[in-house]
C-alpha cells in the first residue's frame, strides 16, 4: 500500500518532468478526485497489447509502428542518449536505436490516477550490431507515464528506461 501511495505521490513530479520544455504540467486535484471509475484490469490489457505491437514493430523495422503508442507531446528517455521531445523527435531516433533489435516487455505493475496510468515494468534487448556476427543483449526496468486521449485510448507521454547491466569500459 505504500508503493501505491508513493507512486500516487510521485505522479505530479512525472507529469511536469514530461511537460514541453517551458511549460508546466498541472494537475487539477478536484478534477482528479471526481474522475470516473476506470477498469484498472481494461487499461492493463490495452498497455500489454500496445506494448507487445511495439515489440513486433520493433522486430519487423516499422518506423511506424514504433512510434504508433507515443502522444504527440510525449517524451522518451534513453540510456546514453539526450531526451527526445514530441513524437517527431522520437520517429527521428527511435528507429534508428532500434535497428537490427528485438524486444520484449513485461509489465509489472499499472497504477491509474485520473486520465494518467503510471506503469512500471522490465525489458529485455536483443541485437546484432552492424558488422558483428555475435549477438548483444540487455535487460532493465522502466517506467511509462500513459496519457488518455480525447478518443479514449491510451498513448505513452513519458518513456523511461535504465539498464540492470554495467556499462562496458
């Protein structure tokens, strides 16, 4: 219970970390207590299935697909890389850190408050890197702020991910 209570705490300090550079994200607590009852085990199910298109997007090299769970304003975090703003940035670059890869999610836990689902979750990374024959694996944990659309469905607003591995070096 008091995972749940820090998470819900730590919601507001997602949401600005993922507001437009020059923005502040706010979030209006009456409209959060009143907001309707949500189907946690629906809003699990739809994350688990855009998670696992991303996966087959990533195997097959579908730009498309790969950016297809990301808002418009979302942003993504990656090791070893600058943060990507907007789904522009993130169809710029995503791809291509992407190449030759293949992924797997798994979600561990999905915590919703209001129109935001904070999920938390592990991967795991397969590739070959141009001019190798050996293959490269990785594996971590990340956490994904989700943003419920006009429409209803849910894309990803802000996409963090850190390695179990050390660094090499």
């Amino acid at each position: 219970m008091r995972y749940v209570v820090r998470l819900c705490a730590a919601l507001p300090v997602l949401v600005a970390a993922c507001a437009p550079k020059g923005e502040t994200a706010v979030i209006d607590s009456a409209a959060t207590a009143t907001a309707p009852v949500v189907d946690a085990g629906a809003v699990r199910q739809a994350i688990e299935r855009a998670n696992a298109q991303f996966g087959e997007a990533v195997q097959r090299g579908d730009s498309a697909g790969i950016v297809a769970n990301y808002a418009d304003d979302a942003m993504m975090m990656m090791a070893g890389a600058p943060a990507w703003r907007g789904r522009a940035e993130i169809a710029a670059n995503a791809p291509r850190a992407f190449k030759s890869m293949a992924v797997k999610l798994t979600t561990t836990s999905v915590d919703i408050g209001g129109d935001y689902a904070i999920e938390t979750g592990t991967y795991e990374l397969t590739s070959t890197p141009p001019g190798e024959k050996s293959v490269a694996a990785d594996k971590g944990k990340y956490v994904t702020v989700w943003k419920k659309q006009g429409d209803g469905s849910w894309k990803i607003y802000g996409d963090i991910g850190t390695p179990d591995l050390p660094p090499k070096g």
